[in-house]
C-alpha cells in the first residue's frame, strides 16, 4: 500500500518536524512505510525565510526521501498540526481540506487541526465541500470536532498528537547529547516578545534553578538574554526538556513533550490556546495553564503515576488510526 502524510515536514519549527517524524515512526512500526509528501508552497516557505542548518540536518537524517505531489497515493493521511489554516496573503489552501490536487484512493484525517478563530465562510464552504470526501477523521481539539459537526454527518473522532504515539524510549534515538550540566529550567515561548526575559528572570526567581531560554530561532539563550548557542534543532530542543527540572512554554508541542517526559511545568498561552487548552482538559491538567509567570506555583506538582487519562487517550487514538488505515 502506498501511504503519504501531509502536513508541515519542511518548517523551521520544533513541533511540526517531531509531528512528521512521530507520525511516519508510527506508521513504520505499525508495518507502514509512509513517506512525507513533499508539497510545501511558497505560502508556506514565506514563513520561514531564514533557516537553520540544525533544522535542515534532522529533515535530512530523519524525514527524507519525501515523496512526490504527482504520484498517486493508495491512501494519504492528512494531518496533524494546524493544517487548516489561513495564511497571510494566500488566504486558504484547499490541498490540506482534501481537494484533488493530490491524487489518492482512500483519505483519511489524524489528529487534523485548525485555529478557529481564523475560520470564516470561505473555510467554512471548504469543510462543507471537502469532509465528506474523507473515508475518516479525526481531530487534535475537542472544540474543532464539535465544530466541524456543522458540515458532515460522519462521525469526528477526538484524538491525540502523534507525538503522543511514540514513546519516552523512542525519542531517545533523535534526541542530542545532554547541552546543560546540571539542574535548569527551560522557557520555549515565540509569543512574549520583549516581556520573555522577564518572565525567564521570574522563573529564576520562583524556581532557584538556572534558567534558559528558547524564542524559536534555532537560538539558546540565558536568561538575562545573553546567546549561549546558534543550534537548536529539534534533536537539542527535545534534550533540553528531556533534562529539564522545571518548563514554561508558549507553545504545544512543549506542552506535550513536558508530558511526555514526566516534568513539572505551567504553561502561557497568548494566541493558539485552545490547543493546549483541549489537551490539558483531556489529561485533567487545567491548572498548569496560567497568565503570568507571576502565578507559576507548586503547591501541587503533576504525579504523573496517576495520569491514567493520558494511556487511555494514546490507547483510543492508536485504535481510530488502526481502523481507518484498514478499512
């Protein structure tokens, strides 16, 4: 059978190059060789227009050869990460809703995802043609899948990030060496702008623990601002947390790789919420949400033991995915 995912596998960001590597990693153990399928437009590329070569080098070892845009697919699987999406300039691309510019028997949606504040009726007629024509679908966001009851009578299954799927040991294999000696804290936020080092500085403060700092440019800095490295790719990025005490994050991917590996961590979110907002109301988690690092406490630290919700989650997802590959 031949098997291509879409979603984000050339960007310069941590958590959509793990979602392409977890999800094609699965697949691979599930007896599935899936390639990435190389379609990646320019209102996509423009995201990005400086690149780092930490990111470029895991693309290189663990994602590649992607296949090609003109082949035809026995099935391809459509998400995850927000690939509903509206980009600046372009507006919507109907490749990701499912439309015929791929050429597929079977398309199935895991873990699709989408920012609802930037739908619109144009998105909205996008759904009402496009959702049907999905053999299944599942979502990352428990508000995206009441959302799209809208325009489908199938049913929307609720289902976790494919990072999810693979486990701590798993990640071992892409992950770099240990960067920092020691005990430290670690803040990955693309949101606070000026306001990050101050937050870092109260993270210090509130923790004890030397703290770094991560804004997403492939850079890493103490927290008074100062560059310590020029490459961070998602090899280092996942270290970093790894051997972690202590994460504050704007982002959800280090949300779920703080799950992930079992630390204690709040998170604050700015724009994007409701994706961390829906995992962390999965996993009965909704105090580590806060709005100001400010508020960071310990009170009541995560007991990962008891966090049966989070087996029963991957558990269902790994079903949905096993079913609709198969049907």
């Amino acid at each position: 059978m031949k098997v291509g995912t879409i979603n984000f596998h050339r960007s310069q960001n941590y958590g959509a190059l793990m979602v392409t590597y977890s999800l094609l990693t699965y697949l691979k153990k599930m007896g599935i060789a899936a390639r990435a399928i190389d379609y990646f437009p320019e209102h996509h590329t423009s995201m990005y227009p400086l690149r780092n070569e930490a990111y470029d080098k895991f693309i290189d070892k663990y994602l590649k050869p992607f296949s090609s845009v003109e082949e035809e697919y026995d099935l391809i699987i459509y998400g995850a990460d927000t690939i509903w999406e509206y980009y600046k300039g372009f507006g919507y691309d109907s490749t990701y809703w499912g439309s015929g510019n791929l050429k597929a028997k079977r398309r199935i949606t895991y873990s699709a995802s989408g920012t609802l504040k930037n739908f619109s009726e144009q998105s909205d007629e996008l759904f009402r043609k496009h959702l049907d024509s999905f053999d299944a679908i599942s979502v990352r966001e428990d508000v995206l899948a009441e959302y799209l009851k809208n325009f489908t009578s199938k049913t929307i299954i609720h289902t976790c990030d494919p990072t999810f799927l693979l486990t701590e040991n798993d990640y071992f294999k892409v992950m770099s060496e240990r960067l920092i000696s020691g005990e430290y804290a670690v803040i990955y936020n693309r949101q606070l702008g000026t306001k990050l080092f101050e937050a870092a500085e109260t993270v210090r403060q509130k923790t004890g623990l030397r703290t770094v700092v991560l804004k997403g440019d492939g850079c890493l800095y103490s927290s008074d601002g100062e560059r310590l490295r020029a490459d961070i790719g998602p090899s280092e990025f996942l270290s970093l947390v790894k051997y972690s005490s202590y994460v504050l994050a704007a982002s959800f991917h280090a949300v779920a790789f703080s799950i992930i590996f079992k630390k204690q961590f709040h998170t604050i979110m700015k724009t994007g919420s409701e994706r961390v907002e829906s995992l962390l109301r999965k996993l009965e988690l909704g105090d580590r949400r806060i709005q100001h690092s400010q508020e960071i406490s310990f009170k009541e630290n995560i007991d990962y033991a008891r966090l049966y919700s989070l087996h029963e989650y991957v558990e269902n997802s790994k079903k949905y995915l096993d079913r609709a590959i198969n049907i």
